[in-house]
C-alpha cells in the first residue's frame, strides 16, 4: 500500500489493512518459479527433439531446422489449446507455458476461439491479436532499438 | 517450519538439476576413423586435419573427409564450450591451414553436417561408393555447411 494513499484512509480502516494483510494468503512465489522452470525446461526439451528429429530425418542442418521446429510447436500448442489441455498446464505451471513460443501461439487460439461467436471478420479477425499484438509490437520495438544499440557499437565503436 | 522445509527441497531441486549437466554428460573423446590412401580419394589429408581437430580440448569427436585438396571436417564440441562455437571453428580452421597451406578447409560444427559426414566416411572406408557418388555427396555437405 503506498503511504500516500495510507494517509487518506481513517485509523479503523488502517487497522482492518493490516488485519487483512495478515490473513491474506502469501503467494508462492518460489515454488511458482520452480514449476515454471521444469514445465518451460520439458517444453524446450520437446521443442529440442523435435528439431534432432528434423536434422536427423529430413534435408536440414541445425540452422533451418529452426524453422519448421518452431512451426511444429505451434501446431502442437494450437492443437493442445483447441482440446482445452493447454489452459490447464499453463494453469499449473504459469510462465513456463506463456514464455516460449508455444504461450503466443496458446494467446492467438484462445482469442480467435474465444470471438468465434461474433462472426469470422470481426469476430476472430478483429481479436484474434488482442494478446499478441502487444507481444508482436513490443518484439518488433525491442528489436529496432537493440538493433541501434548494435549499428552505434559496431559501426562507431569499431568492435 | 512449513516454509524452510519447501525452500530447503526447492533449493535441492534447483541444485541437482543444474549440476546433472556437469556430471552426467562429460563426454569422452572418441577415436576418429583413420580411412588411409587406399580409397577412391586419397583420404590422408582428411585423417591428418581430424588428428589435429581432435587434439583440441573442446572437441570431443571428429568426422571429415578430403576430396583432392578440399577438405571437410565436422566436430563435435563439449557441452560447455557449445557457448564459443565461433572461435572454436575458426581455431580449428587455422590449425589445418596451417599444416595444409594449399587447402580448401571447411570447418563445421553442425549437427547435420557431422551426421553426412560420418555416413560418407564410412561408406568410403568400406569402399561401397565410387567417385561420381562422393562428388554428389560432398556437393550436398557443402551445402549444409553454407546454411
């Protein structure tokens, strides 16, 4: 609670904050990290089976197996949240589930599944990104200022 | 109480998992396969660079095969050292160069190109392939290397 806002509350409600906080539940917060990182760290490990599987058995190398792994873990998310499966892994184990790129492709099918009701322009079209888009927007803008951030260094800073 | 004890275990977790990597999967080095002059290209330049490679501490298991004066090689590196790769290829690139001032060196530590590469090397060392085959062969290993 900020001081500002203490100082405008009266001694009674003051006393009922503190009460409250006492009682409030704490939140997990270690275990929580432990779970996301097993749960995130198994969803890397598919995803790295996935990509021996593609250099093993098909005409890639390390680098453009990249691609079609990322496409397999996609459909393999979209797939598990259609079936309702994802929301329940990702209610267990939180970030781990919303880090990897499997947690976008979960954030584009809930919400185009979610609209399906207000039609397929404005429905699914119009909200389909709703979650993603700030994802999308903020990748994009990371990207260009690390990449300013690079060109200064590399091309004035000669290393 | 409650909470020492989850913190406790947690912290064992943490520590186990993290330090697994470092037990478990210290690799060995793995002889590499000498194929000699015998064989549809004189493959001792190729055992000679793999010498080399392998002498290096991070690489744990070479292929390679030369066709005349263009060699190719494939290693593989140890776990940690995975985070140098770059400076790894380019150590192992000179090293060749070095003995071999006149050759095509290609160095790569790709998964693909080692697994190509350890066919191809078999597949010449028990002679069930002719020229026009290893041609094509290497022709798609270089390919792989260049991305």
């Amino acid at each position: 609670m900020a001081d500002q806002k203490k100082k405008n509350l009266t001694p009674v409600q003051q006393e009922y904050h503190s009460l409250a906080k006492k009682h409030e539940i704490q939140r997990p917060v270690l275990k929580n990290c432990i779970k996301a990182f097993l749960v995130g760290g198994f969803i890397c490990f598919i995803g790295q089976f996935v990509q021996t599987f593609y250099v093993h058995f098909f005409e890639f190398n390390e680098r453009t197996a990249g691609n079609p792994t990322v496409a397999t873990m996609i459909f393999i998310a979209v797939l598990l949240t259609g079936f309702g499966v994802y929301d329940r892994i990702a209610q267990f184990a939180g970030a781990g589930t919303a880090v990897p790129v499997t947690g976008f492709a979960n954030s584009v099918a809930s919400a185009a599944i979610e609209h399906r009701t207000e039609g397929y322009v404005l429905g699914v079209g119009g909200n389909m990104f709703k979650l993603a888009g700030s994802v999308i927007v903020f990748g994009t803008f990371a990207a260009f200022v690390i990449a300013i951030i690079k060109t200064l260094i590399v091309g004035w800073g000669g290393l | 109480m409650k909470m020492k004890k989850t913190f406790f275990f947690s912290i064992l977790i943490l520590v186990s998992v993290i330090t697994a990597c470092n037990i478990g999967g210290q690799a060995e080095e793995v002889k590499p396969l000498f194929i000699g002059a015998n064989k549809v290209f004189d493959q001792t330049i190729a055992d000679e660079s793999k010498q080399l490679v392998l002498s290096m501490e991070e690489v744990v298991e070479v292929k390679g095969v030369n066709k005349e004066e263009n060699i190719y090689i494939a290693a593989k590196v140890k776990q940690f050292d995975r985070f140098f790769l770059d400076r790894i290829r380019n150590e192992a690139h000179d090293k060749i160069k070095k003995r071999f001032p006149e050759a095509n060196v290609h160095v790569s530590t790709d998964k693909k190109v080692f697994l190509e590469l350890e066919k191809l090397e078999r597949k010449i060392y028990q002679n069930k392939i002719n020229k026009e085959n290893v041609e094509k062969q290497i022709k798609k290993i270089e390919d792989f290397m260049t991305g």
